[in-house]
C-alpha cells in the first residue's frame, strides 16, 4: 500500500528513496533514464533542491503516485 508522504516533513531525496521502494523502479539512475535526463544532472537537481516541477510531477506519475498541493487552513 502506498503511503502519503508530506514534502514538509522531509526531504526530496528521502521522498524518492521511499517511493522507489514501494515501486518497480530500483534506483535513481532508473528515475533519470525515464526522464530521459543525465544521471549526474538529475542527483545535482535533487542534491540541491533544484528540481523541476514538472519532473516531480513524471516522477510522481511513473511511481504510481501523485503530487497534491492542500490549503493549510483546511
């Protein structure tokens, strides 16, 4: 059963870590190569922070899971 993982209370790194474990993708090299981006590049965008939206979202979305922005006055 997937989870929900809250990017407040950590880190993209540790979010990643956590959905390859729950999915068939077995390593950050494998995430990069379905980005069809250089495996360098995307560890530098995640070492710093720097990571596109729109790559979270494929990211998401090729994991089985989906990115949700909430109101925190809910």
């Amino acid at each position: 059963m997937k989870r929900e993982i809250v990017l407040n209370d950590t880190d993209l790194k540790r979010a990643l870590k956590i959905m390859m474990a729950e999915s068939d993708i077995d390593s950050m090299a494998a995430v990069a190569r379905n980005l069809n981006i250089k495996e360098t590049t995307f560890r530098s965008a995640i070492n710093n922070n720097s990571l596109r939206v729109a790559e979270l979202v494929r990211i998401c979305e090729m994991m089985g899971y989906e990115l949700v922005m909430r109101s925190k006055n809910q």
